[in-house]
C-alpha cells in the first residue's frame, strides 16, 4: 500500500512539472508538399517538404499564431489542392495582420506582396482568404469559436499596450505554449471552420504600417 502511494505521488508530482514546462512536440505537425519553379528562369517540377520548423525559422520563434496560421493553411490546401503538392506559383492570400498569420501565409503560399499576390485585410472573416488562381477557388480559413482560450486575447492585448511585466509576460507564454500543445495535438477538423467563398474579392489594401506585436516587449527587464 505504501509503494501504491509513493508511486501515485511521484506520477502525480510529474505531471504537475511536465504541464508548468509542456515541451511542444513539432513532429506532430504535418508535413505540407509545396512544388515550386527549379531555377530563376525555371519550370514547374521542384517539390519539397516543408515542416514547421521550417517556418519556425522564417518566423523567430515558435508560437500559437504561428501553428493556428500553419494547421489552418494545411486544412485550405487539402480541399485546394486535393490531388497533390501546394503550387507556390498558383496561390494568393489575403491575412489579418498578425505577424505570426502574415509569416506563415507568405511563406506556405508562396503569396508576396510585391507581386500582388499577398495582402492584409482586418476586416476579413477569420484568418485567411486564398485562391487557387487556375480554378479560381476561393476559400476561408477561421479558428472556430471557443477553441482559443480567452485568456490569451485578453493578457495578449494588455501586452500590446505594455502593461504587463516579465512575470506576467511569463504566464502568458506558458497558457500560449499550452495551447500550441493542444493545437497539436487536436484533429484539425476540430480546430477550423474551411469555407467556400462564392463571389471572392481581390482588393488589395495599401496600408503597411500594422504594429510588430511581436515585439513590443523584447526589452521588458524583471
Ligand atoms: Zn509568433
């Protein structure tokens, strides 16, 4: 009896210290196959994998924008491109501004803006609009209501204003890690809503100045 209890306390006590520093295992992302010209001048036959990681790097760092931006585009380009790679020279996107959906538009699509092939819209439903220009098939990617805590809007907005300090700063961070765990970790089915748009408009908007939330507080000291 004595050992049943040792051995509970010490799960018990494990779970507790594995969920304060929930390591993010990225290999559960998918692997998403984009085919892109093979040279400057090139033709249409170089395909690749691309991982998360992979964008991570594009990005900076790993976090919850990133992933809701990279499992969303995954569910849009199996209904976009249903029978094979993503073609980076065939797809333009419209974002909200966040710079983690932004990275993570430009870099999955192939999307620029200077080619007029990406651009960021608030006032968009959801996350994204792209489109398949051969076809003309437009979708939308949203997050369904209710599965991003609420909690991270709510401290994420206070961050933007600079009124959190590093410890606060640090829960954040820890609910947006545990989220990206859940992210992971939840069929993707669950996560986004993936629609139709029947009579898509490509309006580009000219404004550029949207603030870096991402980094507003890279000089917050204890
Ligand atoms: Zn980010």
């Amino acid at each position: 009896m004595k050992y049943i209890f040792i051995t509970f306390f010490i799960g018990f006590f494990w779970m507790s210290c594995s969920k304060s520093h929930q390591a993010i295992n990225t290999s559960k992302a998918p692997i998403i196959k984009v085919i892109d010209t093979d040279f400057s001048k090139g033709q249409l036959n170089h395909v690749q994998d691309i991982q998360l990681d992979d964008l991570v790097k594009l990005h900076g760092h790993l976090c919850d924008g990133l992933i809701v931006g990279y499992l969303g585009l995954h569910e849009a380009f199996k209904e976009l491109y249903p029978e094979g790679p993503v073609d980076r020279t065939n797809t333009r996107i419209i974002s909200k501004s966040s710079p983690c959906l932004t990275d993570a538009a430009i870099y999955l699509t192939g999307g620029r803006y200077q080619y007029n092939s990406f651009y960021v819209d608030n006032s968009i439903d959801g996350i994204y609009y792209l489109q398949r220009l051969d076809h003309q098939k437009a979708l939308s990617v949203s997050l369904k209501a209710g599965v991003k805590p609420e909690e991270i809007d709510s401290l994420g907005q206070l961050a933007i204003k600079e009124r959190l300090n590093l410890e606060e700063l640090n829960h954040l961070k820890q609910i947006e890690d545990e989220f990206s765990a859940v992210l992971l970790s939840t069929p993707a089915k669950e996560l986004f809503d993936v629609e139709v748009i029947t009579d898509f408009q490509w309006s580009p908007r000219p404004k550029h100045n949207y603030p870096k939330t991402d980094i507003i507080n890279k000089n917050v000291m204890e």
